[in-house]
C-alpha cells in the first residue's frame, strides 16, 4: 500500500497554514462580527425597558381590573381655601371666632363652615362657605350678624345669597340631588325654635345661588307638627305635611293633616296637588321627618 497520498495531504495542510519564524503554525483567534454584537445588545436593551414598563403597570393596577384615569382631587380645585371653625356655646350665647385672612372670604368673618361638593353642572367640585359678619365684641366672643352662603367655582366665578335673619345660626343638613338636573342641592336649616324648625333648599342656576321657595318646617310640639320629604319617582318632588290637633281634644285625639306636594320649576316649588283629612293619633317621627330623601346627612363642620 502506497503512502503518497497521505504524505501529499499533509504537505499541502502545512503549506497553507501560516508559519511562525519559529517554523510552527499561528492559530488565529476567532473575533465575532461587530455589526451582529451591537445587535444583540440593543435587543436586550428593548426588551429590559418593555419588562420594566409592565411591571410598573401590573403594580398600579390590580389583577381583573382595567386601568382607570385617576380621579380629580377636589382639594386641589381651590388651593388656600378655608377651613370650618367650631363655634362657641356658652352661658352668653352663640359666639364666633374671627376667621384667618383668606383670599376667599371678605373681611371681619367668622362662624365659617366649608363643603366641596358638585352644584353646578359640569363642575367637577365647588367650594360652598357658609360665614357671618361679625359685629362688636362682647362677653366670650363676637356674636354672629346676618349669615352669607358663598359658592366659587373651579373657574373663578361667584355668586352669594344672604339668609334670612333668625335667632339660631344656620347650619347644613343635607347634600344631595334632588330636582333631577345635574348637580347637588342642600337642605339648610335656618331657624330653630321650640315649635318647629325653618328649613331651605338650596340650588345653583342660572350662575346664581338661589334659596328656593317656598321655605319648609318640621318639627313641633302638643299641638301642632311638621315634616318635609324628598320624592324622585316618578318625578322629583317634595312633600310637606302639617299635622294640628282639633280643639278641645287630648293628644291621643282627632288630628287634622295637610299634605302637600311640589314639584320642580327651574329654582322654585310648584304646588301641584294638597289633600286634608282627620286622623286619630298623635303623629309619629315619620310623619315629622326633617328632609328625608333629600341627599345624604351632613355634620356641621366639614371643610
């Protein structure tokens, strides 16, 4: 068996390879292509930032939920806006304390109470005021003059209505809608006396703050009660129930009772229907309700 072409294979392998002054072959090192290295790094680059991006996501929202624009602070619509203060109730009266310097408030305030909640259509929230004028000092305090409600919108605008002059402060009752068009009425109590109670509703229209009429009562005593509700079906409307008793009769006895119903005209009560009858039976608290139906209760101070 002949060994040339072995030996010819072997001379034409080392005849190619790159000598060495030494005599001994140079490996060349293999080096990777930079255009496909660069590549590379910028793929992983894409996708550390698209895996960083859902994880933030998936933190912000919760598993099942679709992801919501965050809510409008109202807090933030009127930044510097004044707080509810507390009155004092002493041996000498109602008294007020002086309200701090504030851009929303005249001069010589006090007695300040402050909601937000929508009133006027489209706005995502108004600030209402509530505050009286306040006159000389005296024992324990400033006794409060005429009370104001102040509405100022996210826009800038203002409007104020003047309450009726009473023997107790006003205060809020209730919030709510209760004519059916966009935007939050209030229930306000105005007066408090043994007898019965003065309330009002009140409503933003037409750019103003309207105190509408006709203005209601509950309450009462022995002889004669009184209670106003809120309707919404099938329209919005307001009951008012006046209960007295007939003469000569023990409480137990005849009572005779007024009901009337209102409905809603722009920012006034029309009176659409008024039946009387007679009852035996004092009047029970749901016949005396003080704005049943008309918004959610309210605390006196809440700004």
């Amino acid at each position: 068996m002949s060994l040339l072409p072995s030996v010819e294979r072997e001379l034409m392998r080392a005849a190619r390879a790159p000598v060495a002054r030494s005599g001994a072959p140079v490996r060349t090192p293999w080096r990777p292509r930079r255009s496909g290295a660069m590549l590379a790094i910028a793929v992983s680059a894409v996708a550390l930032m698209i895996g960083a991006g859902f994880l933030i996501a998936l933190r912000g929202t919760p598993r099942g939920a679709p992801a919501a624009p965050a809510p409008r602070p109202s807090r933030g619509l009127f930044p510097g806006a004044p707080r509810s203060q507390r009155p004092d109730i002493g041996r000498d009266g109602y008294r007020c304390r002086p309200a701090p310097r504030n851009r929303y408030l005249p001069r010589a305030v006090g007695c300040v109470t402050v909601l937000r909640l929508p009133m006027v259509p489209g706005d995502p929230g108004d600030l209402v005021i509530l505050y009286a004028q306040l006159g000389h000092r005296a024992a324990g305090g400033f006794p409060p003059g005429r009370f104001t409600l102040e509405l100022v919108r996210p826009s800038g605008a203002l409007a104020r209505t003047r309450l009726p002059a009473t023997d107790a402060p006003p205060g809020f009752v209730r919030a709510g809608n209760v004519n059916g068009v966009a935007g939050d009425e209030l229930t306000m109590l105005l007066d408090d006396i043994s007898s019965g109670d003065t309330y009002a509703l009140v409503t933003a229209h037409a750019g103003r703050l309207v105190l509408v009429h006709p203005l209601l009562s509950a309450g009462g005593d022995s002889v004669f009660r009184e209670g106003f509700a809120c309707r919404r079906a099938p329209r919005p409307r307001v009951i008012s129930r006046t209960m007295v008793l007939g003469d000569s009769q023990p409480v137990n006895g005849r009572w005779r009772w007024t009901v009337t119903s209102y409905t809603w005209h722009g920012a006034t009560l029309r009176r659409v229907s008024r039946r009387t009858f007679t009852r035996r039976g004092l009047p029970g608290r749901s016949a005396m309700t003080r704005g049943v139906g008309c918004g959610r209760a309210m605390g006196s101070a809440t700004g």
